[in-house]
C-alpha cells in the first residue's frame, strides 16, 4: 500500500468540554464560537450576564457568570461544568485587564483591579481547575502577552503578564507527569472591543482562537507549552 503523503492526513479530534474565562469578548469570546464551530461544548465564564448570554445562544454553550477575582466564582465554575458535561477537557485563563502606560500617570484603583484579575484571578482559575483536569488528563491553555515576554516603558500590565508567564511554567511542572498539558498563547497586538491600537494589521481575536485550537488538538504526547502570535506588522 502507498504511504500517503503529510498533505493528505487528517486527524481527528474528538468532541471536548471547553471552560473560557473572560468568555464576554474579544479572544474568550474568539475561541467559544470556533470551539463550538468544530463541535466542542463550551462553558462560558465572565463578569457580563447579558454578553455570555447571548454569546451561548449563539454556540449552544453554557453561560456561568461570576468574577475570576472571586475563589467561590471558581469553584462553582468549575462545579457546574462537570454537572453539565460530567467531564472538563480544556481550561481557557483568558479573563484580563489592561491598563494605560505610565507609572506617574497611572490609576491606583486600575491597578489593583488589573493586578487582581490578572494575577490573582489567573491563579484562583488555575487552582479551581486542577482537580477536574487532573481526571480528564486535559489541557490548562493561560493567555498571557508578548508583554509577558520582554517589559514594555511605564506598563505595569506587563509586569502582571510576566506573572502570568511564570505561572504557566510553574504549574507545568507541578502537573508534570499526570498527563496534564499547559500552553501559554502570548499573542502581540490584538485589535478587540475593549482596546484599539488604532492601525491596520493588528491580530484579530479570531487568530488568537485559532492557536488555542491547534494546541489542544495536538495528540497527547505532544505538549506546546508557548505559542507566541504577533501579526505581520509589528515590528519588535
């Protein structure tokens, strides 16, 4: 029989559980619709009841409203996805905040409310979700930042996203050997709702799902423990 060449296989994946946090928008928001475009059950997690509402309506997933800043939030994020599905495949710390640069201009009250969900809020999901995809042998995916990779002038945001980035590796290798996979998207400019970079050629939220999907469709030897996005234009 004729080997067939790499262009002709396909593989299959099948059907999994998706939990998004910040599900209400931009690359969450991304990644619910594509999950459910290839037939995955999505449980959609965010702060804005009417956003995750209308978003599970459209991809037939289920809306959880609550605060990632919030242990109790988590839990029953966590709870009510496994009473739906009985199983969780994949976790999404996608929920974040941003802020402006400058560290004399900046916004104390901002701060604390970017550091809480950054931080805070990615370790608390991070916790919430350990026991469900220790049993699933699943996927934890964070999504940090380029930010997260090298400091920007006056950004505290980037600071956060750099806990954000040790914390990916720092639960991979707690989860090393019960078959748990960590990936962290770092994606560069993203044009969203909530933010413009006000030029032509930024990430779409859409690119962004796209690399969550690739990794968690990677058999499960394989472990992409970073994807860093930027789009064509940007320049460092």
């Amino acid at each position: 029989m004729r080997a067939r060449s790499a262009s002709t296989v396909r593989v299959t994946v099948e059907a999994m559980v998706f939990v998004i946090t910040g599900a209400g928008s931009g690359i969450g928001a991304a990644t619910a619709r594509l999950a459910a475009e290839q037939s995955h059950q999505v449980v959609l997690s965010a702060r804005s009841a009417d956003k995750l509402d209308a978003l599970a309506r459209e991809t037939g997933g289920l809306a959880v409203p609550g605060d990632v800043t919030a242990w109790e939030d988590q839990r029953a994020l966590m709870e009510r996805a496994l009473e739906a599905h009985g199983r969780i495949d994949v976790v999404l710390a996608n929920a974040g905040v941003g802020s402006p640069r400058g560290f004399e201009e900046g916004d104390p009250e901002r701060w604390r409310e970017m550091v809480l969900t950054n931080v805070y809020g990615t370790a608390l999901t991070i916790k919430a979700a350990l026991g469900p995809l220790r049993a699933s042998r699943g996927h934890l995916v964070i999504t940090s930042s380029l930010a997260g990779r090298r400091p920007l002038k006056g950004s505290l945001y980037s600071a956060t996203k750099h806990a954000t980035t040790a914390m990916g590796e720092a639960v991979r290798q707690e989860l090393n050997g019960t078959g748990v996979r960590v990936t962290l998207i770092e994606p560069g400019l993203v044009e969203t709702a909530g933010f413009s970079h006000g030029i032509e050629g930024t990430l779409e939220p859409l690119d962004v799902a796209r690399a969550v999907l690739w990794a968690t469709a990677q058999p499960e030897r394989v472990d992409v423990n970073a994807i860093l996005v930027r789009p064509t234009i940007q320049e460092s």
